[in-house]
C-alpha cells in the first residue's frame, strides 16, 4: 500500500511531458487509469483466447 502513491506519482511524472504536448498537463493525474484500462483489456483478451471465446476476425479466431 506504500508503494501506490510512488507509482502513481512516477506514472503521472512520466507521461506529463506528453499531455503537455497535447496541452492538456492537468490530465496527467489520469494517466494510471488509462494504463489500468489497457491492461485490463489485455487480461480480457488472453482470458477469452485461452477459453476458447476469441472473436471472429477475417475468417480467423484471434
């Protein structure tokens, strides 16, 4: 639970140079739920693929 604070703190650090570049730093903050979001997807998918349930895709179960 110590740890939290510093990762979301350097996950905000690190991805502030990019949201300056799109002006919008105040955003920054967010950064660690987009991250959480990609890989929740990421579980879902490997999740589905591996239980059989991966879409059709061009023919092909990906």
């Amino acid at each position: 639970r110590r740890w939290l604070p510093a990762t979301w703190l350097a996950a905000t650090i690190a991805g502030l140079p990019w949201m300056q570049r799109f002006g919008s730093s105040a955003l920054a903050p967010a950064i660690p739920f987009g991250a959480l979001a990609i890989q929740l997807a990421a579980v879902w998918g490997i999740t589905n693929r591996a239980l059989g349930r991966g879409l059709s895709w061009k023919g092909r179960r990906v």
